[in-house]
C-alpha cells in the first residue's frame, strides 16, 4: 500500500531489521542466554525456488518464491503465504519470526513460518493463478505436512488458492491430507468462522483493552486502513460487535470519510459494484496517511508492514491503536507512539486470531468432526483473552511497552522449548 511519501523516514525499512531489533530489545529485558538469543534471531531454515508458469498465452514467466521455517521448537511451523510483488527473503524472515513470537503469546502448539511469492496476483488471470498456486505447492511439497510445516493464506491469497493448493498436495501423496492447509474453503475441510477470525481475535483484544482502560466503545469513533480480508471483517465487526461507528476506511488506492458511519454491507456492495471503495455514497475522499491521523478513538491499521513511521507517528492521535496487519509500525514510531500515551495492542497479539482459528481448524481435520461457528468463536475468545491478559500482566508488573510485554511473554515460552529440547 503506498500511503506516504517516504522522503522524510530515516529509519531502517527492512522488516527482518525490525524483527530483530524487537526481539533485541526484549532479550536485553529478558537478560535472554547469549546463545539462546544469537539463536532466536535467525530462521531455522529457508528455502528459496523459482516457480515456472505457464501463462495463458504459451509463454512461461518463472516466479520466485520463498518458504521461511523460523522456528518449530513449540511445534510444527505455522504461517500464511503471501502473493506480493514487493515481497523479498527479509519481508518472508519477519513475518516467520513473527509467527513463531504469535503462536508463542497464543500459546498454542505451532511454530513460525511464512512463504511468499513476488508476484502482482492482479495481473494474472484465474488460470494464470490457479498454475502459480499449484506451482508453489509442487515446490514446497515435501518440506510442509501436518507435522512439519503447515500453511495458510495472508496477502494476497484466499481459500480458493489454499483449495488449489491443497489439492495438489493431496494428488502429489495420493491420499487426503486436509491439514496440511488451512483457511482451506468449508467443504474441503476448512473451519467455520476461519476467514474473519483474524478480525474477530483484534475485536476481542480492543475489548479487553478498552475494559482496562476504562473506555467505553460503544459509539466510538474507529478508522480502518486496509479492505482486504483483515479490514474488511474489522469494518463489519467493529460496528456488529463492540458497537462502534467505523468513519473512515482506505484501500491500497486511497480512502473514504464519513462522519455518520460506513456500513459494511453497503460499502462491500459498492466494492463489488464498483472495484473499489472510491466514490462510497455520503463519503469524502482521503489519502491513506489523512486516515491513519484522524482524531478517532480507535485506529486499526489492516493492510501491511512500515505504514506508521518516524514521519508520520507524532501526528497519530487514537487512544488504541490496534493492529491487524503484521508489522505496520516501525520501531521508532512505536517509541514516540508510546511518549504520547497512545495504547498499542501489538500486531503478534491482535491478529493472532487467524492461526488460532487456523490451529482449530488443524485439530478438526485430524479428529474428522467439525465444529459450529459459535464453538470456534467461544474458544477464539477464550484464547485471545488469555494471551491479552497474560500480556497485559506482564506490561503492568515490568512497566514495558505493550508489544515488549509481547515479545516477553513469547520468547520465554519459545526459548524453554528450546531449551527443553536441549537445543541451545
Ligand atoms: N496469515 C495469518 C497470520 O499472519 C494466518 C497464519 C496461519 O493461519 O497460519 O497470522
């Protein structure tokens, strides 16, 4: 998404930099082992490939893609795929560190891992896309199962591409192996209520934020930056369940304002009508970084990584900011973020609502019996308030910020199995 212009950031960009400066920041909190540490700043693994496609008109374009397995200490490696043409090996290595610090604060029993294709999806047509996806799975076959590693959407890709994937793995072994994905459409073995689960999981952190804070939400006043799949369920959940009156939201082409209200349902209808959100009725137009100032209550920024920076984090003004989209503030911004008492619920912890859902989704595909979307929303809640309230405790008892708290929280958990393991 570009949002701002970049002249005035000094900072480094380079999400894994970032990765590791959080993970430094927490290991010198920790006092961390020096070797344990030197250890948990690298990924395990990573496999680098080239993915040949055949494209509709007989040419064949070779895509490059990545798969990082951070870390499988606490279990199999767990995290989503990304189709992005900005996509580097160091986008792919934070965002597989940051899994294995998310499934660690949600303690549940995965690892870290992503993959990532540089690719622009919206230039490929649907057959074009369906060779990619097969493409990718034909690459990483034999380095993901249910064991080993196991992936998922993010960015860019859906249920429909996982089905793809899904069943050329299961062509590849000859037999059904439905856990080897998840977010897996419904009637190949996917889980109800996993595709706005990741929404779903924030909108339980910023209750359980807003309730230490004392701060009522009913009413109050909510900008979303991001209308995929994280941003467009955050819009309908943030009205439906907390109450709140969502005013502003943008996609990667700019954004809309409207002061009384933007209604999921009409906004996706003229999405759909439309191919954007421009020209929502009732609305004003805004640039992507006028949304992430605005004066609301709460700011939800739920599209990608480096969106609030050193250029424009002074002039953020929400009392929450809560993040969706994996790595969306920089080091620095987080640090003037926090001397102007803004509240961060740390994207590890708010958008850990997605591979939880995706974790029950793996224990219903290996017990064959599927579960209401109520029961998974039941649990869904159950594990975010804990991991909130073990972070929140930790932030309280060691006056840290609330994503070192995170960081806390996670590496102690991923360092003892790999100690137990006699790793390190
Ligand atoms: N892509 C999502 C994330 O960043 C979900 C990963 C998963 O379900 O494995 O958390």
């Amino acid at each position: 998404m570009k949002s701002m212009t970049r002249t005035d950031i000094r900072e480094n960009l380079n999400p894994f930099a970032i990765a590791q400066a959080q993970l430094d920041e927490a290991a010198a909190e920790l006092r961390l082992d020096p070797d344990m540490h030197a250890f948990l700043r690298e990924p395990m693994r990573e496999f680098h490939f080239t993915i040949p496609v055949r494209m509709d008109d007989g040419s064949t374009r070779v895509f490059r893609g990545f798969r990082v397995q951070y870390n499988d200490a606490r279990g199999p490696a767990k995290g989503g795929i990304r189709f992005h043409p900005d996509e580097t090996i160091d986008t792919v290595r934070a965002l597989a560190a940051w899994m294995t610090w998310k499934t660690a604060v949600a303690d549940i029993p995965l690892g870290g891992a992503k993959g990532g294709v540089i690719c622009n999806p919206r230039t490929l047509s649907r057959n074009e896309l369906e060779r990619l996806s097969r493409g990718y799975m034909r690459a990483v076959a034999r380095i993901v199962g249910v064991s080993q590693d196991v992936p998922a959407p993010d960015v860019n890709t859906n249920p429909q591409i996982m089905a793809w994937m899904i069943d050329e793995y299961e062509t590849l072994m000859g037999f059904r192996e439905p856990g080897v994905i998840t977010g897996k459409p419904v009637p190949l073995g996917g889980s109800a209520g996993r595709t706005p689960a990741t929404a779903m999981g924030g909108i339980y952190a910023i209750r359980e934020a807003a309730n230490m804070l004392d701060m009522n939400l009913e009413g109050a006043t909510c900008a979303v930056q991001g209308f995929g799949n994280v941003g467009s369920y955050a819009v309908k959940l943030a009205a439906e369940i907390l109450g709140m009156t969502v005013i502003a939201v943008s996609d990667e082409f700019g954004g809309i304002e409207k002061r009384s209200g933007i209604d999921y349902h009409e906004l996706s209808q003229h999405q759909r009508r439309t191919g954007g959100i421009a020209g929502f009725p009732g609305s004003h137009p805004i640039n992507n970084d006028d949304l992430l100032t605005l004066d609301v209550d709460v700011l939800i920024p739920a599209a990608i990584e480096n969106q609030i920076t050193s250029a424009n984090a002074a002039q953020i003004r929400a009392k929450i900011v809560a993040e969706m989209a994996n790595g969306p503030t920089t080091p620095e911004a987080d640090t003037i973020m926090g001397e102007n008492g803004i509240f961060i619920i740390p994207d590890f912890l708010c958008n850990a609502g997605g591979v939880i859902v995706s974790y029950f989704e793996m224990v219903q595909n290996s017990y064959q019996f599927y579960w209401s979307e109520y029961h998974v929303n039941e649990e869904l809640d159950r594990k975010m308030t804990a991991a909130f309230d073990a972070v929140y405790k930790m932030y309280s008892q060691r006056g840290v910020s609330m994503r070192v708290a995170a960081y806390l929280v996670a590496v102690q958990r991923v360092a003892e199995a790999v100690r137990l393991r006699g790793w390190v």
